[in-house]
C-alpha cells in the first residue's frame, strides 16, 4: 500500500500533467500507471465505454504531437507507428481532465477511487497556481508601467544634467592645449 500513495502524491501527478492543445492532460500510459493496470487493458475499458468520451475528454495525439514530445522526453527506441521490439507502436490517448473524472465511472477498484480523488486534487491545486500566477504577472505588469513611467523621468532628468555639464566645460584635458 505503501507504493500506491508514493504514486498517488499530488508531487508525482504534477510530473505527468503535460500541456498539449491548450489543455492539461494526462496520457493513457502514465494513467494506467497511476491506476495500476496495464495500458492496454485502461484503453480496453476506454473502447467498451467511448461514448463517454467526447473529443474534450480524450483524444489521440497526432503523429508529429508523438514524435515531439518523445524527443522531449526519454521513451521507447520504436518510432510511432513502426514495428519495433518493445514500447509504444502508436501515438497515446490524452486525457482531459473530464476524462479522467469519466474513467471513475468505468474503473471501479479502491485504487482507482484514490487515484482520482488525487488526480482531480492535483488539477485544482494546479489550476490555483496557474491564477496566482496570473495575478502575479498582472501586478508585475501594474508595477513596471507605474516604474517605467518615474524612471523615464529619473532618466530623462539625468540626460538633462549630462548636456548641462557638457556645455558648461567638458572634463578632462585637450591634447595639443598647453594649460597655462
């Protein structure tokens, strides 16, 4: 039990949220993982019930999404799509988070009852920070007109001063002027 709550940390959920065609989403092997079951039996189960996921709640990623996100990462040797020994043949399902709240009502064991109350946990507490740090930018931004505005001044000031003392005398000595 103890390597299920290890897995189940809002921490390590966080780790496999990926940010693909403006949504959070979660992909059918790190799902399976999450739940402890095979991939292949999660989209099983997925297949039986797809009129429960719409293309908001699910989708397969294209060929060139697999491949860029792959070179991202370190995964399988076998290419999407090509014969290989091992690995993913074929590019992966993502999961919205209105899907993963669709698989609790296919996948009924304990497990999958506290994986997706951790899920669903982690998706709030990202969608938080995601607004703190919204409001964040948005003060950051407040902040450096209000700034931009006194220090164009405090500039402008100092230019002023440094043509002042130009035309005034310049510092230094001339060469080929003797002092006298």
């Amino acid at each position: 039990m103890k390597e299920l709550s290890v897995v189940t940390t809002s921490d390590f959920i966080a780790t496999k949220i990926l940010f693909l065609r403006d949504e959070k989403v979660l992909l059918d092997a790190d799902l399976a993982l999450l739940y402890g079951v095979e991939t292949k039996r999660l989209k099983e189960a997925v297949k039986r019930n797809s009129e429960r996921f719409p293309d908001d709640f699910m989708f397969q990623l294209t060929k060139d999404e697999w491949l860029n996100l792959r070179s991202q990462t370190a995964s399988s040797s076998s290419p999407a799509g090509k014969a290989g020994w091992g690995g993913t043949r074929y590019p992966p399902f993502a999961f919205t988070e209105q899907g993963v709240a669709m698989l609790s009502g296919i996948l009924n064991s304990p497990r999958a009852v506290e994986t997706n109350i951790a899920i669903m946990r982690t998706f709030v507490a990202l969608r938080k920070l995601m607004e703190t740090n919204k409001d964040l930018a948005a003060k950051i931004r407040q902040l450096e007109k209000k700034y931009d505005q006194r220090f164009k001044l405090v500039f402008d000031t100092i230019q002023k001063l440094i043509k002042q003392e130009r035309e005034i005398r310049p510092i230094g000595f001339e060469v080929g002027k003797r002092n006298k």
